[in-house]
C-alpha cells in the first residue's frame, strides 16, 4: 500500500491551520504563557 504525498501535506496543513486558529487558546495554555511569565521574570524584552 503506497502512501499518497498530497495526502500526507493535506493532513500537515490542516493541523498546521487549526494550531494557528487556535491562537492563545489550548496549545499556549500549557507552555505559551510559561514562557511569557519566564521572559517577565528574567527581565528579557518580549517581541514586538
């Protein structure tokens, strides 16, 4: 059984579109905001 490779990219990018449009929402809750208190507490600049 061959894999198809459109297939495969297809799947990326819609995993890829839903993390995005997601934003600030599930993925950053575990890790997102630790990283931004992190940043506050070392006293580094955030992105502008």
């Amino acid at each position: 059984m061959e894999i198809d490779p459109i297939a495969v990219i297809g799947a990326l990018v819609l995993t890829l579109l839903a993390v995005l449009l997601t934003g600030p929402g599930l993925w950053s809750e575990k890790w997102g905001w630790w990283m931004l208190n992190r940043r506050k507490r070392d006293g580094a600049k955030p992105r502008e």
